[in-house]
C-alpha cells in the first residue's frame, strides 16, 4: 500500500465515489462492494516490463451509507504504521 493518500484526502466532505489503485496481491473484496451501487475494474498495468504489472484501476460509484468514518479509521491507522518507520 502506498502512504501518498494518508495526508490529503479530505474526509470533511462526503465521499461518495472512489478510484482505487490496488498492487497485484491486492483484490476487491465484498466488504468493498458491499458499500457502493457499482464496480468497475477500469484499468490494468499489463506491459511485461513494467515494475508494477498487474497494478488495477477500480472504480466504486455510489456510496451506499457514509463511508467517511470507515476510511477515517483506515487512514489513521495506516499513519501509525507509516510513521513508526521514521
């Protein structure tokens, strides 16, 4: 996962779509799907050469319930672990 994210994204405003860019390990599960209308897988990083093949593009439209205080606890969470490398 990569920490760019955890410093600007504004929770103050509610989030009712999201693009997520997820490593090749990484997959949708039904606790993502569960919370928006549609899915779409929207791209793929495919070239044989590229260091992060297999990389997908999703997209979640239509938030069901608000899912800020579920990404609020995420990002924070993920702040502890990122900043306990320093």
């Amino acid at each position: 996962m990569n920490a760019d994210y955890l410093y600007w994204l504004n929770l103050e405003e509610p989030v009712d779509n999201l693009i997520l860019v997820w490593e090749a390990d990484e997959k949708i599960t039904s606790r993502e799907l569960d919370f928006f209308e549609e899915y779409r897988e929207i791209g793929k990083i495919t070239h044989p050469l590229a260091r992060e093949r297999g990389t997908t593009v999703h997209f979640l439209r239509g938030a069901k319930v608000d899912i800020n205080p579920v990404l609020r606890e995420e990002v924070e969470k993920e702040k502890k672990v990122w900043e306990s490398r320093e």
